[in-house]
C-alpha cells in the first residue's frame, strides 16, 4: 500500500489566505439565496461605490456583506434581528 505523506499547512498561511479573501466571494456565496429585493438593493449600493471610485475591499463593501450574510442566518432561522 502507498501512503501519502501530506504535510500540514502552517497556520500563519491559513490566516493570511483567509484575510484575502474578497468580500465579492462572500457575497456570490449567499447571493443566490437572497431575497430579489435585497440583492439589487446590495448590488445597487455596491455598484454605486465602486463607480464612485471605491474599492471592493473598502469597508463599506465588507458592511454590505455583512448585511446580506445576516439577511441569510436570520431567513434559516439563526440569527435574530
């Protein structure tokens, strides 16, 4: 039998991957569950902030992902409010 030898990844790296991950991706993650309304109103305002010479990682970006994600947990019944 041939084993694998697979090395653990050093968890510094894993920190650093996951800081960069864009807050566009999180957003596709939940897109597609979202109520319409809620959707075009993020897209709206995102859109609006990246014509106005914003960048997808300014924190206004990351609030309106945050606001979709917890549009999200509270349609599954997690989060409250």
């Amino acid at each position: 039998m041939n084993q694998i030898n697979i090395k653990p990844v050093p968890v510094e790296l894993v920190g650093e991957t996951l800081m960069n991950i864009s807050p566009l991706y999180l957003l596709s993650t939940v897109a597609s569950k979202l109520p319409i309304a809620v959707l075009l109103d993020v897209k709206g305002r995102i859109g609006d902030w990246l014509a106005s010479g914003g960048k997808e990682t300014d924190p206004y970006i990351w609030q309106q992902v945050a606001y979709a994600q917890k549009v999200y947990a509270t349609m599954r019944g997690g989060e409250k409010g």
